[in-house]
C-alpha cells in the first residue's frame, strides 16, 4: 500500500503572470514495493485538482477531489513503476539472447580461473 508523507504548499508565479498565483502544493508518495519516496506536484485549477510527478513524467491526471487525486496519482505511479520493470526485464532477456552480455560471463569466469573471487 502505497502512502502519502508530507505536504508542502509553495506559491508559484509564472515571470510575466499578473492576475493569479497558482499554489502547488508538494505531496510524497512513498512506494513499499521499491521503497522510493516520489514527490507529487497537486495544484487546483477551477473545478479541477492536476496532479503530476515530475521523476515519472507518464504520471500526470485530474480529479474533482484531492483525496480521489492522491489515489489516482498514486496508482498510476505504481502502474509506471512495473512497466518500466517489465520494460527492463525485457530488454535484459533480449540482450542475453543477443549474446550481449556473454562478456560479462567470460570475465566472471577468468576472475574465477585466477582466484579474484571470494566465496560468499
């Protein structure tokens, strides 16, 4: 279960913007699976909360609620998360059939042939 740390509140003005300051406030979602703190940027804008994570930017939504953004946000997080884990785990698996990673064995077995290698 994913859960929300701290909130921060920062006001936010654009260089040339006169009519309205845009509050966005700072959220962290802390992730158990990988045990990653994430921050979420939440902000309202009208009849709308956005909210996006910067470090993940295919996380992004809206809402009519917070508390319903918070949980939209932290289950698209968890969605990215385990595609970019399967995206690795895919990639891994294609270059070890590409035999791209053969030198990697071939140096482990040398290290071991010449006793650079410790049992654990």
């Amino acid at each position: 279960m994913t859960r929300i740390a701290n909130e921060q509140i920062t006001d936010a003005r654009a260089p040339k913007q006169k009519v309205e300051n845009t509050r966005i406030q700072t959220v962290e979602i802390v992730d158990p699976v990988f045990e990653e703190t994430y921050i979420a940027k939440v902000t309202r804008k009208s009849s709308q909360w956005c909210g996006w994570i910067p470090d993940v930017p295919e996380v992004k939504c809206e809402a009519r609620t917070k508390k319903e953004l918070l949980k939209i946000l932290t289950t698209k997080l968890r969605e990215a998360l385990e595609a970019r884990e399967e995206a690795w785990d895919k990639q891994l698996e294609s270059d070890v059939k590409a035999g791209k990673l053969d030198y990697l064995r071939e140096e482990a077995l040398e290290d071991i042939k010449a006793g650079r290698v410790r049992d654990l």
